[in-house]
C-alpha cells in the first residue's frame, strides 16, 4: 500500500496502447505525425497558439525554459523550497550556464508579489550583484497548494512590470487545475505566464512530459538548447504519442480527479490539527511521532518521512481506493 510518491505509480493504460501505435517507420526527432500534432493539440487545450515542445523529464522542462528565459549572468527567483532549488542538483544552473537561483521565503512554498518584492528591492541594482532575469513558480507547490488564476495573474503583472521572465513548474499542474476548477488557459498565459513545465510521469505517464511555450519568441531558442543538451531523441514519436494520449479525451484530469479525490479522503481522516498544510492537490502531509509512523508502517504503509515529526503521503491516479480506506482508518486510529 505505496503512499511514498506518484513518480512510482503505473502508467495509464490508453498511454501504453500509444507506444504500440507509434511502434511503426516514421520520420525521425520530431518530424513525425505525432510530434508534428502536438503544437495544435496543447493549442487547443490552452485555448491559444503555443509550441509545445517533449522532453524526458521534468528537470528537463524546467532547466530548458529557464535557460531560454535567462542568461547565464542573470538569475531566477523562486521559492526556497521550489523543487529547481532543492530537488534538482544544480541542473538550473548547468542547462543556464551559470545563472544563480534567488531564493524567497513563503508559507506552503508559495510566493506573494509581496515577498518577490521585498527579495528584489534587497538586490543592488549595480554589477556586483546578480539581477533577476525570470521568476518561476509551482502550481500545485511543493507542499501541495494551489495558486488561484487570481494569485498568479498578481505575480505575472509584477513580473512584467519588472522585466522579468515566467515560469511555471507544473510537475503537478493537473492537479492544480481540478483543486481550483480553473481553466488552464486561466492558470497559466492568461495570468502572463511565458513557459509551463507540463507535468505527465506524475499523472499516468511513462517517459514523457512537455515543455508549453505561450511566447513564440522562445521557441527557436528552446528547440537548440533541447538539442544541445542531449535531449532531441530520434524516435521523438513514442514520446508525442504518449502525451497526446493523456490529453485526449481529458484523460489528464480525470487521472487528477482521482489522486485529489484519494487525498481528501486522508485529509478528512486527519483533521485539521495533524494536518501540516491544507490538501489541495494530492499531497498530504502530517504530523506524525515516531511511534506512530512506526504503527502505519507495520500495517503495510509505505510513505516518505519529512523531517522530524511530520511525513509525507502522495496520492495517485490509480491508487486503490480499499488501500486509501484503510490508510485513513488507520490514520484516525492513531
């Protein structure tokens, strides 16, 4: 019974049935009918013209939007705990060539205009101090919270309003988008979003996720730094395929329906005084003594610890709703 993380969950039925489909001669990178397919698809999805580009991994789509965005003396601002900084091994850094990531504080691992603004007023705006090129968000964050259209619209017209780059990490966009019931175009372009990381492995993919470009001035760029980097595969089509398949039908968000679904369920198991932060993707995280994990454990559940006292439990798409029942029993046990 694994509650330890969605990058471990299986991949979706309708999305294996792709790679057999796609299994045939066809031109090679991403000159084939799949890949040739994708700009039109995540176009339509987001409501307007975008280049939607595939890559491997997340770390991926994140480092090659951010090194399109921002020069190597530049930098990025981001929260603390966003997932460039703590969970990538310095990748911004090495797909930008240098440029240093600018951390900010916020509770939930969400940023405010607010504190973005006090971080950059305490940059001097001479030589001897890195200044910001971009900043990068993660909707759902870190600790599982959504940014509103609103909140991200506010962070967008900061960011114009001081030159700045925007990104979003979305490892766990689907998420986002069912918790707020907002529309992606809203979640993302409409609010001055430039670049998403479009999260798929988390969501019932396999090996696949897209990097949506909103501004066309970064797709040439991109598309040579995705090449540079060792990241161009000849037989892009398996990858397209993939990707085409989770949007289809709106297979994304139903995926994401369940995994929220399955976390409210702990959530209401929990109650609010073990809860660490509000559920509103599919992240849960509690306070728990040592005793305690010990007893979930010994009944079969797997789950990530997260410092002292606290864990970590990540629901899935797939995940079995007798073994999200029993969890959530055990947890009102406690």
């Amino acid at each position: 019974m694994r509650f330890f993380s969605d990058n471990a969950a299986a991949a979706h039925p309708a999305v294996l049935a792709s790679l057999a489909e796609a299994d045939r001669l066809d031109t090679a990178y991403d000159g084939d009918g799949w890949s040739q397919r994708l700009d039109a698809a995540f176009s339509d999805l987001f409501e307007t013209p975008v280049t939607a580009l595939w890559v491997t991994t997340g770390t991926a789509a994140n480092c090659l939007a951010l090194a399109s965005m921002v020069p190597p003396y530049g930098g990025v601002l981001c929260h603390r705990e966003a997932h460039i900084n703590v969970d990538e091994a310095g990748a911004p850094e090495f797909f930008t060539g240098g440029a240093k990531l600018l951390l900010v504080d916020g509770p939930g691992a969400k940023l405010t205009v607010d504190a973005v603004e006090d971080a950059r007023s305490r940059i001097r705006r001479d030589v001897h101090q890195v200044q910001p090129g971009a900043l990068s968000i993660t909707n759902a964050s870190e600790y599982g919270l959504t940014y509103s259209p609103e909140e991200t619209a506010a962070l967008g017209a900061w960011a114009k309003t001081h030159g700045l780059r925007f990104h979003l990490d979305g490892a766990r966009f689907a998420n986002a988008v069912v918790s707020t019931g907002a529309s992606p175009a809203d979640l993302t372009w409409r609010a001055g979003v430039e670049a998403l990381s479009f999260g798929c492995v988390k969501n019932g993919g396999l090996s696949a996720e897209a990097l949506i470009l909103f501004d066309s001035a970064l797709a040439d760029p991109t598309r040579r730094l995705r090449k540079r980097s060792g990241h161009l595969l000849s037989k892009g089509r398996y990858l397209a395929a993939q990707l085409l398949a989770m949007i289809e039908d709106d297979r994304w968000l139903a995926n994401a329906r369940n995994a929220n679904e399955a976390a409210q369920r702990l959530a209401r198991a929990a109650g609010a005084e073990r809860l660490v932060h509000p559920v509103q993707a599919n992240e849960v995280f509690l306070r728990l003594n040592a005793h305690e994990a010990a007893r979930l454990r010994s009944a079969g559940f797997d789950f990530y610890d997260w410092g002292v006292g606290e864990a970590r439990m990540v629901t899935s798409w797939d995940q079995d709703l007798a073994a999200v029942d029993r969890l959530a029993d055990a947890i009102r046990a406690l």
